[in-house]
C-alpha cells in the first residue's frame, strides 16, 4: 500500500452529498489530473465541464434517469469526446476514472453517471451549449459524501490469472 493505492482503495461511489461546496483548487487540479489520462496516438480528444448553478443541475437530473441524484450534489462534471476520433470512448473513460481518483485524493466523493449511448447524452450536451463534434461520455456527481454504500467486490482470484489461464 501506499499514498496512491490507498486512494484508489478509499473510493466508493457516492450519491448523497452534504451541502459544502468543493475547493476551487480541487475541481482544477482534478481536472489537470483528467487531462494527463493516456490516450491513443495522443489525440487528447476531450472536453470537460463543470456545472454547479442548481438549475442546471435539476435539468440535468431530469434528464439523466439514472442519475437523479446529480440534482442535489454540489458540482457535476461532463466529460465530452470528439466523435470522429476512432478510441474517444476508451480515452474519455481514462480522464473519468482519473478525475474520479484525483477528486478522492482531496477528499470530494463522486459518482459516475453513464452518458455514452444513452438517449440523454444529446440533450445535456444541447443543454451545455457544446459544440455538435462532441457526445457525452460521462457525467461525475461530486461533494462531500453524506452516506457512503460499499459495493461487494469480486473475489481477487476469481479474476485475475498470471502467465496463462487454468481453469479451476
Ligand atoms: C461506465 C459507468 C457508468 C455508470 N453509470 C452509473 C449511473 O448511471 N448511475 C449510477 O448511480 N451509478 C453509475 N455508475 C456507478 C456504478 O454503479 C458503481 O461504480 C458500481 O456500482 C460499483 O460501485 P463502486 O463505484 O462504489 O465501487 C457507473 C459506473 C461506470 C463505470
């Protein structure tokens, strides 16, 4: 274990916020950490959002099914990819899980609300003003946690095989 790892261990996806609002410094930070995830041929091809007016964030809960929550965080980020760009999807789900992480790392929990392939994703980004080359990715409810739930994790073994597979 160690500073790195005990963070991402730390992280629990959390859909009840306290009303506290976030560290400026937080959201820049976590949104240079987004920006520094790999992506293939270096193409970069994302945009990220970050919406905190309440109004907002009640539109965007409606139209997320699955995320109404985001209605009563303190701040959601959007994370955008460039349509044309052959891997966006698997590039703007590593700025996701970077920004994620980086948010744990200053104590703000977060939950990642899906926007790829769903029917809102055109929606929120009309919403939001974003040019038409962009498509939602993901959506990431963000504050301080009020309730934390511990999803059962499979077991390591059951997972994992080093050198070649063996069944059991
Ligand atoms: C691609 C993706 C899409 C997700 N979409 C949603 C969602 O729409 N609504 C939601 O409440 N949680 C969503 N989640 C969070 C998962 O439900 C959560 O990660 C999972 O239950 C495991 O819990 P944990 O994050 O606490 O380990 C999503 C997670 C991922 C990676």
């Amino acid at each position: 274990m160690n500073v790195v790892t005990t963070v991402i261990k730390s992280r629990h996806s959390v859909r009840k916020f306290k009303p506290d609002s976030v560290d400026e410094l937080a959201i820049r930070d976590a949104i240079e950490c987004a920006a520094l995830a790999p992506t293939a041929r270096n193409v970069q091809p994302w945009l990220f959002g970050v919406i905190k007016e309440k109004q907002v964030l009640e539109k965007i809960a409606e139209l997320a099914d699955n995320g109404r929550f985001i209605a009563d965080c303190t701040l959601c980020f959007a994370v955008f990819g460039e349509k044309k760009e052959t891997y966006y999807l698997e590039d703007c789900c590593a700025a996701t899980e970077n920004l994620i992480l980086a948010l744990q790392a200053y104590g703000v929990s977060s939950c990642w609300v899906a926007g790829d392939k769903k029917d809102y994703a055109e929606p929120v980004r009309i919403l939001l003003n974003v040019p038409d080359k962009y498509t939602l990715v993901s959506l990431v409810a963000a504050g301080t946690p009020a309730e934390i739930t511990i999803a059962p994790k499979k077991v390591q073994k059951k997972i994992q095989f080093f050198e070649t597979y063996e069944k059991e």
